[in-house]
C-alpha cells in the first residue's frame, strides 16, 4: 500500500538535515532536495521524494560505479531522516 508523506513535514526534515530544495513539480509529485553544502562523505547529489507514494530516490555519484540511483518504496516519515 502507497504511503503518502505530507509534503510541509518532507520539507521541514530535508531542512533539518542542511537540505535545500532544488525542484518541486506539482503534477509529478515529486519535490528534490540536495546538500546545502557539498557532502563529501557520502557523494550524495540529489534525494527525490514522491509524495504521494512514499517512493524516495536517492542519487549519488559512486566512485567506482559513476552516477547511480537507489529507491526505496514504502518510506515513512520517521524513515527519512536516515535516508
């Protein structure tokens, strides 16, 4: 079963964690965000949240595999934080 994440609650976490939104498109549903300061650590460029679905794209540029994608379907709001 799709769960929706209320997207006033998305971006209060995705600031809490020194995220900036960087794209939203209603009809998509989908809102970006990307560090406010480049993360290093763990290559991460850009984080995709489907709203309505609870989907989350996670895009990173691996140093060994290049630019890549990972999903997660299902998320929860107590989830992202650790996204």
């Amino acid at each position: 079963m799709a769960m929706a994440l209320p997207i006033e609650d998305v971006r209060r976490l995705a600031r809490a964690a020194a995220l900036e939104e960087t794209y939203y498109n209603e009809q998509s549903r989908v809102v970006s965000f990307a560090p406010a300061n480049t993360d290093t650590e763990h290559n991460l460029s850009r984080v995709n949240v489907y709203y309505t679905t609870g989907t989350v794209g996670t895009c990173i540029d691996h140093p060994r595999q290049g630019k890549t994608q990972l999903f997660r379907r299902n998320v929860t709001l107590a989830m992202l934080p650790d996204i």
